[in-house]
C-alpha cells in the first residue's frame, strides 16, 4: 500500500490519453543535463547535480504510482571518471544523501533498490551504503530501482563475453549453445527483462554506452528538458507517445 504522502502528489493525476493496460515493465532513464542546466543560471555545477534529486525523486513516486515494474536510472558511468575529481566526489556524496534520506519511505512505499554495473570500483562509505539499500528493500515486490552506477555497456559485455569462454573452456556449453538467452543471462541485467522505452533528457541524442545490448529493441524518447526540471509529468508524455507507436520486432 502506498503512503499517501505519494498518491497525493499532483504530479500523479494520470492524463486521460495514458492506457493503464499497457504500462511499459521497465523504463530506462539516462537523467542529463545538470550541470548545463546550472550553467545557464550562472551557478555552481554541483547545484545542478543537486537539483537533479528532486526530480529523482518525483520520477520515482510517479513510475511507482503507475505501476512500472522496473526504471533503470543511468547515474554514474564508466566514462564519467574522467571528469574532475571533486565533481566525482560530490556525485557520490549526493547518492549516499539521497540513501539515507529517502531509503525508509522508498522502502515504506515497497520499493526496491538495486545497482548494476561495477560498484566495487567506488569508494567504501558508498559501496556500504548501497549494500544498507539493497538489503533493506530485497524483499519488496514494487517497483524496481536499478542504479546504473561505474556501468558501461561495452564493459557489460565483454564481462559476459568473458564468462561465456570459461564455460565453452570448462565444457560447461557448446559453442552451438551460444545464444542470446544465454548472453543475457551473464549481464548485469540478467533477471531484469529489456527495456521497452528509454528516456534521454536535455537534448542529446545518443546512448552513451548505455544498456548497449538490452535496448536493441527498445523505443527512444529525446526531450530537450534538463534532468533538474524532469517530473512525473514529463514521464508520462514519453509514455504517452510510447503507447502510440507500433512496434514490430522487423516484421511488418
């Protein structure tokens, strides 16, 4: 059951055009545009990074209101290292906030969290941090949270790659049983199913080495909005528009 505190939001009123029947399961976000967003005001980079929870925060009442089943947020990339070191800093400080303010009622309003991607690579008071999460919220069955975090798709798979030639090398498969069930079963997302729709805000138009193999199929959805001025009802407008698409798979 859901506290009121999250229905209640206006943000949560569903637009007569959204068909509740066919909710995509999963939702990916890549969340852009913080720090430009900053920048156009004339403020310090990391006010946008923080103004960026609230919109976190907004995204998730409204995925979870709706019913997703699974919104996979990228947050923190492989690539992203190479940016200065106290904005890094500062990004990791922000995840550890948010977890320590917002776990209870995320956790009160069944909802669980989970990373994907190389997180033993963070730093320790993250790693503890992120474990306090997924351990307090493992049995809840609403909605998913799957934090992208040191993640790359190219890494992803070449891991898999990699662990499907120790089992072809132990004789543990065939090379002919080499298929895509069993790729996906060796990725970070394996008990996550491919995301229908995925969302880029703040103009850019590109993956950005992110979920490279999970979203062959999935419907892109660019918006010029930066991620610190992102709402619930901007994700229901992607719905929206995802729902009027036809989707065939390479058929006709």
């Amino acid at each position: 059951m859901l506290k009121n505190l999250w229905n209640s939001s206006n943000n949560n009123k569903i637009p007569s055009n959204i068909n509740m029947d066919s909710i995509p399961k999963h939702i990916a976000i890549i969340m852009d545009g913080n720090g430009r967003w900053a920048t156009e005001r004339m403020l310090p980079r990391n006010l946008g990074h923080r103004a960026g929870v609230e919109a976190l925060r907004d995204v998730i009442k409204t995925a979870s209101n709706i019913g997703i089943k699974h919104l996979t947020l990228y947050a923190f990339s492989t690539e992203n290292w190479k940016r200065p070191a106290s904005e890094v800093s500062l990004l990791m400080k922000l995840l550890i906030e948010y977890l320590r303010k917002e776990i209870t009622e995320l956790h009160d309003n069944n909802v669980k969290i989970q990373t994907i991607g190389d997180i033993n690579k963070l730093n320790d008071e993250v790693i503890e941090e992120i474990s306090k999460a997924t351990i307090k919220t493992k049995d809840n069955n609403g909605l998913c949270v799957n934090i992208a975090l040191n993640y790359g798709g190219r890494s992803e798979i070449i891991n898999a790659v990699k662990k499907v030639a120790e089992k072809a090398k132990s004789n543990e498969v065939q090379i002919d049983e080499i298929d895509e069930v069993l790729i996906s079963s060796l990725l970070y997302t394996a008990n996550v199913p491919d995301p229908e729709l995925l969302i880029r805000t703040s103009g850019e138009i590109r993956l950005s080495n992110f979920l490279l193999w999970q979203c062959a199929y999935s419907e892109f959805w660019f918006t010029d909005v930066y991620w610190p001025d992102f709402r619930g009802e901007h994700l229901l407008m992607a719905i929206s528009d995802y729902q009027n698409r036809k989707r065939r798979f390479g058929g006709i």
